[in-house]
C-alpha cells in the first residue's frame, strides 16, 4: 500500500524559504523507474505541477520556478524534500506529493496536502 | 511548455446524464494524458491515463479517448458521487502540465 505525507510550515513570511517534506511508504526511491512529484493549488484556482525526483537522481523543474526551487531525496529515510526560496504572497497554495513511475509518468499516488500561507 | 485547455470551465447535468468534457493540448502529448477527479478538500484521484485506461477501482462509466492534441473524458451515466472538478494533465514531457479543470455539478 502507498501512502506520501507532506509536512512543514503552514505559514511563512514574504522573502523566506519553504522546506517542504514528502514522507512516504510502499515504495523505494532505489527503485528504478519510480519518481516523486511535487504539484501545487492555490485556493479556488487549478493544479500546477512543480518539480520532479526520479530514482537515478534525475531532477526535473517547471520551467517558471526553477530558479526559487530545490527538490532532494533521502532514499533511506523514504523522504523528499521541496525547498522554495523567496516565497510570495502568490504562493499561498496547498502543497501535494506524488508517486509516479515511468514511462508514463501518471500521478497515481498523492499524499493530502499540506495548505502553505505566506503572510507577514 | 505544452498548454492544456479543457472546455467546458463548468457544467450542470442531471443523474443518468452522459457527460462529456475536452482536453486540448498546444502540441502532440502522443497518448501520454491522464485524467483526474478532485472533490472539496481532498487530493486529485487518478482516473484514467495514457489517455482510454482506467485506473483500477474506477467505476467503469468513466471512460477516456484521443491521441495526440485532442482528448475526451466521458461519464456514461452521470452519478451523485461524480460531482467534482476534472483536471486532464500531460506527462508526455516536462513540466507536466494540467488543463485548467471542469466543475461538474449535479441539476
């Protein structure tokens, strides 16, 4: 059975950086061919897909943010974690993990979420 | 980055309805399109990819179609349970990209 958690802050100031961990079990990230996703949805407003770890270490960015993101993985731990430096107002979102597998790259797994709110 | 551009935003339709909504991508994601359902507060179920399979659980009016730029997603007999916004998403490249989702809601 596959289950991911995200954990961290729930808020955070304009300027500094989100770290953001994804816990998961029932799968290894030593596994060839398996990947963790990042995706995020601001309140009301659609999914937006993030970053990307796959098992070689391969990493995978949205164009848009790569320069603010950092994406990581701890095999022996079974964790991923998301950093996001510079953070917005903007980026006020609920923060979703996800298992995934190539080729086809779905989605099949998601953990909850976590809601992140930047505010001073 | 590929667009994905769903139709319609929302829709209203009635118990046993046949529902229909569209996924437009701005370049060929081959097959590579899956489909998501998501309710008020909860994470995105998969359930359907590489654009006609159906995910296991998923309850067999879901069904999906298409290649390359232009995909559907049908509810053969639209169902209480099924009201919630549907996302398409490419995972033919990166970043894989989601269409901007589909309320469907119950008259």
């Amino acid at each position: 059975q596959i289950t991911l958690q995200e954990s961290g802050p729930t808020l955070v100031k304009p300027t500094q950086t989100l770290t953001l961990t994804c816990t998961f079990s029932g799968f290894s990230l030593s596994t060839s061919a398996v990947g963790v996703g990042w995706i995020r949805q601001p309140p009301g407003k659609a999914l937006e897909w993030l970053a990307l770890i796959y098992w070689d270490d391969d990493k995978r960015y949205s164009p848009s943010l790569e320069s603010r993101l950092t994406v990581t993985k701890d095999t022996s731990k079974n964790q991923v974690v998301l950093t996001m430096t510079n953070m917005d107002p903007v980026d006020t979102a609920t923060y979703f993990c996800a298992h995934t597998t190539i080729p086809s790259v779905l989605l099949g797994y998601w953990g909850q979420g976590i809601l992140v709110t930047v505010s001073s | 980055d590929i667009q994905m551009t769903q139709s319609p935003s929302s829709l209203s339709a009635s118990i046993g309805d046949r529902v229909t909504i569209t996924c437009r991508a701005s370049q060929s994601v081959r097959s590579f399109l899956n489909w998501y359902q998501q309710k008020p507060g909860k994470a995105p179920k998969l359930l359907i990819f590489t654009a006609s399979r159906l995910q296991s659980g998923v309850p067999s009016r879901f069904s999906g179609s298409g290649s390359a730029t232009d995909f559907t997603l049908t509810i053969s007999s639209l169902q209480p349970e099924d009201s919630a916004t549907y996302y398409c998403q490419q995972s033919y490249t990166t970043p894989g990209t989601f269409g901007g989702g589909t309320k469907v809601e119950i008259k």
